[in-house]
C-alpha cells in the first residue's frame, strides 16, 4: 500500500516548524520573515493541519467515549492517566486538574486547539505576502486555514459549548482586553464558524487530486459544514433548559445556550442542516463520491476456497469489512492523512489479533503491532441486527430470550452451510446471539466461531482460552481481549505483526458518504411533521449495502417483526430510534456512537451502565458464553461538557466553569 505524500508532508513539515509561532515576543525577527518563501509557508499550512486531533491513536482517542470498546484490565493500564483517556472519561475520572482529552488548553493528550487557531491566525495575517506564491495558490492556502480555524472552532464548541472566539492575532503588548477575553454565547460561535466556513467554501477545488488527498476540499468542506449544522439543531444545543437553563453569562446576566429556543425555531435549525446535507451530498455525487463496494475482480487468495462456495455473501463481507480500511476509497469525504508507519499504539494495532501458534512455514506467533486488547463490549454485540434488519429485540423470528443459549453451527455437510462458508466455522460450537445476525455483525468483529480476517490470512478464531483469539496465559498474561469479543473492522486485512512497515496505514474517516445518507434522514424526520419515503430511502441507501431489507418492508412485516414494534417507521419517536441504531451500527467503532447519544441528550442514561462480556477464561463452550461485569462505567449531566483546566481559570479572570465542575 502507498503512503500518502500529504500524510508524508505534514508529519516531516509540522515537525521542522514547531517554532515558528514563537518569535512573536523576539524583537530581533518579525513574524513577516518568517513567510519570506514559498516553503516556509507550506510548512505553515502543513502546521495548520498537525492540530486535527489524532482520533487513530489508542490512548489519545475520541472513539473510545461511549460503549463501544473496552481496553486492558489490568491494574497498570487502568491506573495510568496517560493510558485509555477516552475510557477514563467514562468510567468517571475526568479531572479539572488536568482534563482528559482537554482541548481548551492542550492537557490530557488533548491537542492544543487555541495555539492552532493562533498559528491559523498568524497564517492568515501573513501569506499574502509569500513571494513566489501564485495568486490562485494564495486563495486556496488562505481557504484551507480558515477552514480549519474554523473546524477547530467547532471542536472546541462541541467540549466546552460557550468558548472565547479567536479571530486575531493578539501583539503581546495588547490590552488586558483583548488578552483574557471572555466566552461567547453559543449561537454566536455557530454563527461565526458557518460564516467562515461559507466564505471561502467556493475559493476550495472542488475535489483534491491524488498527490493532495487530506487537504480539505469543497466536498470535505460542504460536510463538516453539515455536520455542524447538524448538531447546532440537536437537543444539546437547541432548547436545552434541563441542562442548561440556570448556566449564565456573568458579564451581561444572559444564557450561554439558546435554551429559550422554541419548537419551530429549533424546527427552522433543521431546515438549514437538511439544506446544507442536501448541497453536501449534491457536490459530492457530481465528484464520483458513491457507497463502497470492493472490487469484484480482485479475491482475496485466503478466501479463495470460500469464494467457490459463497460468493454473493463472501462479496458482501468484503463490501463492508473494507470500508474503513481501504485509502481514500469513493466513500471517504474528509480524513486525516497524518497517520504514519512510525505510530505507537493505533487502534488498528490495539485491535489486531496475534496469528495463532499453530501456524505453517514456522510463522509464530509476534506481539508487535498486534497488541490484542482493545475489545468489543456485549453492548455493541448485541446492537447488530438480525438477518432480517431489526433489532435482536424486536424481531420475533429470533429468539431473544435464549440468545445466550449454547448451539453448534451447521457441519460441512449440511444444506444450510454454502450460505455460511466463509462467515462461520462448521460444526462449531458458539452461542446463539451468533447466529442469523446481519452481515455487518460478522464483517466487523471477531467472535467464537468465526473468522478473522488479518495477517493476510483467513483465521477461525474460538476467542476461548488458549485458543486462538482468546486469552493465552503463557504467552502474555495482560494483552487479551477481556470482553471475549474482538473488533476487526479498523484493521486492514494485510495489516502483519512485528515491523510498522508490515501495517497497512489509511486516513482516519472524519466523515464519509454513509454519514452524510444518514444525517438527511435525521434531519428530514426532525423537520417533518411525520415520516415519508425520503427518509426511509436515505436510511435504505445503507441497508441495502448492508445487505438487509428495506425498513418499512420489515417494520410493515407482522410475520417478522414484534407487535409492540410493528409500524416504528411511521412515527418520529420510532424513526429517530431506527436512525440512531442505523448510525450506531454503520459508523461503530469510528467515533460517532458517542457524540450521537451526547447531542440527543441520551448519554447518562446509555453510558452509565456495566460494561459486559464472556468469562475469557472458560476454555469451553459452557464455561466461556457466561456473562461478566468487566468494568463499571459512570456518566453524569455535568460530563456533557468538558472542565476548563484551573490555569486557565485562574490566568483568565474573564472564565467561568462549567456546569457542575
């Protein structure tokens, strides 16, 4: 696989000018010099981008908020505070001290989000001024750092709501004023940051080249865009006086929040977001962007066998187990190319199972980039549909009460195994929760029974104890999986332990086409008075690539589905639900469970609870599928946003604290 030469540049660029933002205060060297060229300049911009924050690394992650994943238990990795940050938050030990993932001021593998505005800033100030820099150059560079002053604006606003907008370069010998400001209201940075983002969305290419891919473009732009505008209509922001009601500006005695917004204005910010997905989606499709399918002629050689068998789901698997892994694939719209070979601890790396012992050609099993302990919690496991596209709890063809019952996938022999070949073992012991789940179920994780996808090879993975998948005492005590459940969809299937130049890097997905799909149907439901067509069309786009029917023929089936659900589409309440479940189970594990739940104001409820999984130290059937407690997890009101660090708070006169910290 080739690497990226943005993803080259800004990793070597951003390092040799860590500096230059630091020769504000040196009479000696005005800041003009240092954009005396062309170079320097690009290593500006490449500076610019350094700042997204680096969501494919473990301890560092965004994506491990929520209940998706759980990671090592053992008393060293839980007891670090540099380890697991988004699983701290989680299970309730953010501090003020030194927030986790804090980004108001850098602390907590938080990137230093207000020094990348300044650099955007500097930037800004300056690069009309580079010699040798084409006038076209000029308005494209200019486009891209107000884009992502404003992107990290956003950032900003979705941790701590009211923020302090930076819009100048502050001289050292400012006024007090104008050093320690105070925050804006939050209707006044989302105006801010979409009048931004609208004012230099056209001086954008339309799509980047090849050899520029990671550098923002209109189709990236118009769905961050989107995006936002999206969020600005969620419960969290619009209309939120249980959370928000008594949070007042101390400067003028008004609310932080537009918590006195009513159900048609809030109904009038849905039309704005359905107006601007519309024109993302539009722009995208007329650039080629289209759902991910994976190329037919090209079959995998460890799947060979299978492909004989099984071809329309064997395809299927591969549709949907690629999605992520593959580089900028059709479907990928933004993504952060600074992911490099000389990373320690990606997920993708968290994630990977080691090759099992019993391998030929004397190939052992190597721990290197195969660490084996970041798994999927029972929760997510149990989210998946069924085959037939509900949920396990609603579709009475499946039996629910007996999920966690014992069962023997069908033999070799037996007629209903062509259809399973290749997606589960023959004659193998598992648990019914699964079987007859949908494809995605079998193409994302890794379970007792299944295969595993990895190393360049197909692995039948029991996920048991000394078993391949699962916990081996003798060979390392503390790398498993202790939910019994593992995720293969963040690593690429070529991805090989014990050199980084044996993993297979890509972009990590800040937002892809199926997203965009998604986020119309949300809107349109909250804008409508009552579901329609178009909103199950734009949920159906990604059913269908799922390979699950169509939802109001389930949801209108009374042979499938369960009478209390019978009918769900046709009501907001119940689409809202179908549509949160969708995102849930299409963008797991890339870090939008979370934030979904968060913006509905559903996290305390959803993310308080026990994380579950299998006892990883049966090493049969019957002692294995025993559900455990494998962690305790606690998130309350006060931890939808983040704490401001006390320096700041003490520096700064003009801050306040929020909510319950």
């Amino acid at each position: 696989m080739k690497i990226l030469a943005w993803a080259v540049a800004v990793t070597i660029l951003a390092s040799s000018c860590n500096k230059y933002l630091e020769v504000v205060p040196d009479n000696t060297m005005k800041l003009e010099n240092v954009f005396a060229t062309k170079e320097e300049a690009y290593n500006a911009l490449a500076k610019a981008y350094s700042y997204i924050p680096r969501d494919h690394m473990t301890h560092e992650s965004t994506a491990l908020l929520g209940d998706e994943t759980v990671g090592r238990i053992d008393a060293d990795m839980q007891n670090g505070t540099g380890n697991l940050r988004g699983e701290r938050i989680m299970r309730g030990l953010q501090t003020t001290g030194s927030p986790l993932l804090g980004t108001w001021s850098g602390t907590g593998a938080g990137k230093q989000l207000y020094r990348a505005i300044r650099s955007c800033n500097v930037f800004l100030q300056y690069v009309d001024g580079v010699r040798h820099l084409s006038d076209d150059e000029k308005k494209d560079w200019r486009a891209q750092v107000t884009f992502l002053k404003a992107y990290y604006h956003f950032l900003l606003l979705r941790q701590y709501g009211p923020i302090i907008i930076s819009d100048k370069v502050i001289d050292p010998d400012a006024l007090s004023d104008d050093l320690f400001q105070k925050r804006s209201k939050v209707e006044e940075v989302f105006d801010y940051i979409i009048d931004q983002m609208d004012g230099v969305l056209e001086d954008l290419p339309e799509m980047r080249p090849e050899a520029d891919l990671g550098m923002i473009d209109q189709v990236g732009a118009a769905a961050i865009k989107a995006r936002i505008l999206l969020y600005r209509a969620s419960p969290i922001f619009s209309g939120n006086r249980e959370f928000f009601d008594d949070f007042y500006d101390p400067s003028d005695g008004q609310k932080f929040f537009d918590v006195n917004a009513t159900e048609e204005q809030t109904r009038e910010k849905w039309g704005k977001a359905l107006t601007a997905i519309n024109e993302a989606i539009a722009l995208a499709e007329g650039q080629g962007k289209k759902l991910f399918t994976s190329n037919p002629d090209k079959q995998y050689l460890m799947d060979t066998a299978f492909f004989r068998i099984n071809p329309v789901n064997l395809r299927l698997l591969y549709d949907l187990r690629m999605i992520v892994t593959t580089p900028w694939n059709d479907e990928l719209l933004w993504g952060n190319s600074n992911v490099t070979n000389t990373d320690q601890g990606e997920i993708a790396d968290a994630m990977n199972i080691r090759l099992p012992a019993e391998q030929p050609e004397g190939i052992k099993e190597l721990a290197g980039y195969s660490w084996q302990w970041l798994a999927c919690t029972y929760q997510m496991a149990e989210r998946y549909y069924t085959a037939n596209g509900l949920p396990i709890d609603e579709d009475q063809t499946y039996n629910y009460n007996g999920r966690g019952d014992l069962c023997i996938t069908p033999g070799a022999v037996d007629p209903e195994y062509p259809p399973l070949a290749g997606i589960l073992q023959p004659n193998t012991s598992t648990v019914n929760l699964y079987m007859n789940r949908e494809m995605r179920f079998y193409a994302n994780l890794d379970i007792t029974g299944g295969y595993v996808r990895t190393h360049y090879q197909t692995i039948p993975v029991l996920m048991m104890y000394s078993t391949a998948g699962g916990l081996k005492e003798q060979v390392q005590r503390t790398d498993y999986l202790c939910t019994g459940i593992g995720i293969q969809k963040m690593t690429h299937p070529e991805s090989m332990s014990d050199h980084p130049y044996r993993v297979v890097r890509y972009p990590w997905p800040i937002i892809r086409l199926a997203d965009l799909y998604l986020m119309k149907a949300e809107a349109l439901n909250e804008y409508q008075a009552t579901p329609d067509q178009g909103i199950w069309d734009a949920v159906n786009l990604i059913r269908r690539r799922a390979g699950i029917p169509d939802l109001e023929d389930v949801y209108n089936n009374s042979s499938i589905v369960k009478p209390a659900s019978y009918g769900k589409h046709l009501t907001k309440q119940g689409m809202r639900d179908i549509i949160l479940r969708e995102r849930s189970i299409e963008l797991a594990f890339e870090g939008h469970h979370f934030w979904d739940l968060w913006r509905h104001k559903r996290a305390h409820r959803e993310f308080s609870a026990y994380i579950q999984g299998w006892h990883v130290r049966g090493s049969a059937a019957s002692t294995f599928f025993v559900l455990e407690i494998v962690q305790p997890r606690k998130f309350i009101i006060r931890d939808y946003l983040w704490p401001i660090d006390l320096n700041e708070l003490n520096t700064n006169g003009n801050l306040t604290q929020n909510p319950g910290w």
